[in-house]
C-alpha cells in the first residue's frame, strides 16, 4: 500500500518547531506509516540537527514525489527564506514571520494540488507575524483564508477523547453572548459530520455546560435553559445523537472513558484544560472540513528553551502520526462529497 506524503512545515525558525521535527524524523515509527516531507530551509534544518546531536542526511528536492523517504534522511524542500548569521533563537524577527507564512502557504499549495495528503504544523509565533506583515493571527486564520474555507472546525483528541470548540479565541463574556440555539444546533451538526469522515459512523456527542452544573435550572445562569437545552432537543428530533448539556466537571472523564464519541466545549479554556489534563503532549489539535486535513503540536515556540535541545518532541510525533491515520481516509470522503 502507498504510504501517504505528510508535509511538515517548521513553524518559527527561531522556535522550537526546527528541533521537534529533526527528533521525530529519526523515529521508525513514523516511517512505518508515512512519508514525511518537511517544508522549510535548509540552513535552519541542518542547525537544529547539531543543537540535538542528531546525525541525519538532508536530502533536497523541488517535488513531492522525489523525496527518498527512508529512515535515516529527512526530504525537504528548501524554500531558503532564513539569513542563518542573523537567525536569533528566541527572539520575535521579521525574516522569521515571514519564512513560517510561507512554510505553510507552500504546504497548503501542495495539499489543494493533491501532491500531499495531509498536513502537521509546528508552532508559528502571533508576534513575528505581526512584525513580518503577515495579515493574519495564526494558523487558523491562513487555512481559512487560502481554502477559502469559512470557519474551519478545530479538533483536539488525545487518547480517544475529542474535544470541539464553539468559540476560539475571544474573552470569556463575549463566548458566553455567542451561545444561541441556532449557533449551537449548526454546530454540533457539522461536529457530527466532522465525526464521519475520521470514520466513526453513528457518533454520540454530548454538549458540556457553560455554567456550574449546567446552571440547576437557571439558579446559575440561564443559557441552558434559554439556547442548550432547546437547542438539544431539537437535534434530537432530527436524528442527531447528542446529550447534554453535561457538567463540564464529568462530561470529559465520561467521554475519555468510552461514553461519549467527542464533546462540544463552549469556551476556549473549557476544553482546552479538559484535554491538556489528560496528557499536554499528546494533545492534537486536527482542523476539520477543509479539503485536507491539518494536524498541530499543542504547543507554542517555546522561545525560552529554543536553540537548547532541550525540547520533547512527543507532540510532533503524534501529529504526524495522526495526520497519517486521518489523512487518506479524510481526503477520500472529502472528494466522494464533492
């Protein structure tokens, strides 16, 4: 069986995202599944391999297709974006900015064009962004805007347990005035259809609550009472099985241990302590209802031990290996529903 081609892209050379992909492309595990290409430059790439002790041979090439992809290589394509006598680890830079902008427009061009089957990101930094004059905040932002996807669907898993997001990055009080029973209703509908296409056929979805014990019945809040609870009821009508709303207290132990498919989380933090908890590491993060599919470490630069060795490249490698799980099945239903 042809093994999938799953493009890395090295993030923030000033980051730890260059020695988190030289770690975990010595791993036969990862060959064994997949080959991986790596998009970003070759200077940037042979530095992290002496500030890890790695020896590992870099193998150049302009086209998916020619890569080696055997254990003991690592096959990139050098964008040569990254003046290495002026690189500063740990630090926000313009060239940095810049470079990991197109690490991942030129990753997102090869999986629209079908040359690659999914992709895994390492962290970008918001900052060197900014100071680039790359217009967008981060990974979320550049997908939706070069797909021309509306809205991407961020889910984490970590040991069977999935987790969805309702909002991302917004203050507490703003998620709370965006819970509506409309929004949550097209919500879980497109969780549920995100479910199917990562292969689970009938999925069971519970719905955590915004508010302590899911507000008692309005003694604590009235967003369950107002949107949630209606919002279930009417999902349940249309045949969709989902629960809830939950304690946010149990509703993720309850699905880690088998009874519940994924969790619709209301709020960032909400989720995002809910899974961390379990393990921060192999915590990953996929982007839904793209044409390809996305997977992420769950970590940022790491600016403060970036250009040390010191890093764990335990995410990266689950990444990749989820991206090499989903990647082909998530490609072949996206094109049968197109």
């Amino acid at each position: 069986m042809i093994k999938p081609i799953i493009a890395i892209t090295l993030g923030d050379p000033a980051g730890v995202g260059p020695e988190i992909v030289v770690k975990a492309l010595r791993k036969k595990e990862i060959y064994d599944v997949c080959n991986p290409l790596v998009i970003g430059d070759y200077g940037v790439l042979k530095k992290a391999l002496q500030i890890t002790n790695i020896s590992l041979e870099l193998n150049t090439v302009s086209n998916p297709c020619d890569g080696k992809y055997t254990l003991g290589n690592i096959d990139l394509i050098d964008m040569k974006n990254i003046n290495i006598e002026t690189l500063e680890y740990g630090k926000v830079q313009a060239q940095c900015g810049k470079a990991a902008f197109d690490y991942l427009s030129y990753a997102i061009k090869l999986a629209l064009d079908k040359k690659v089957t999914a992709i895994a990101t390492t962290p970008l930094n918001k900052e060197s962004f900014k100071k680039a004059g790359v217009p967008y905040i981060g990974h979320t932002e550049v997908l939706e805007s070069l797909t021309k996807v509306k809205d991407p669907l961020t889910m984490f898993e970590v040991k069977g347990l999935r987790t969805f997001f309702y909002s991302r990055h917004v203050s507490l009080k703003h998620a709370c005035e965006l819970i509506t029973k409309e929004g949550i209703e097209e919500f879980a509908v497109r969780c549920q259809e995100a479910l199917r296409v990562l292969g689970i056929e009938k999925p069971h979805m519970a719905i955590a609550g915004l508010n302590p014990h899911s507000g008692e019945h309005g003694l604590f809040g009235d967003e369950e009472v107002k949107y949630i609870y209606p919002a279930v009821e009417d999902l349940r009508k249309k045949g969709i099985d989902i629960s809830g709303p939950i304690g946010a207290d149990s509703v993720f132990y309850q699905a880690l241990n088998g009874k519940y498919d994924a969790v619709l989380s209301l709020y960032h933090d909400q989720g995002h302590i809910a899974t961390k908890m379990v393990d921060f590491e192999r915590t990953i993060s996929l982007t839904n209802n793209m044409p390809f599919l996305r997977t992420s470490v769950d970590h940022g630069t790491a600016f403060d031990i970036a250009g040390t060795g010191k890093v764990s490249d335990v995410s990266m490698v689950e990444a990749i290996l989820l991206a090499a799980k989903y990647g082909p099945r998530f490609l072949k239903e996206t094109q049968k529903n197109n």
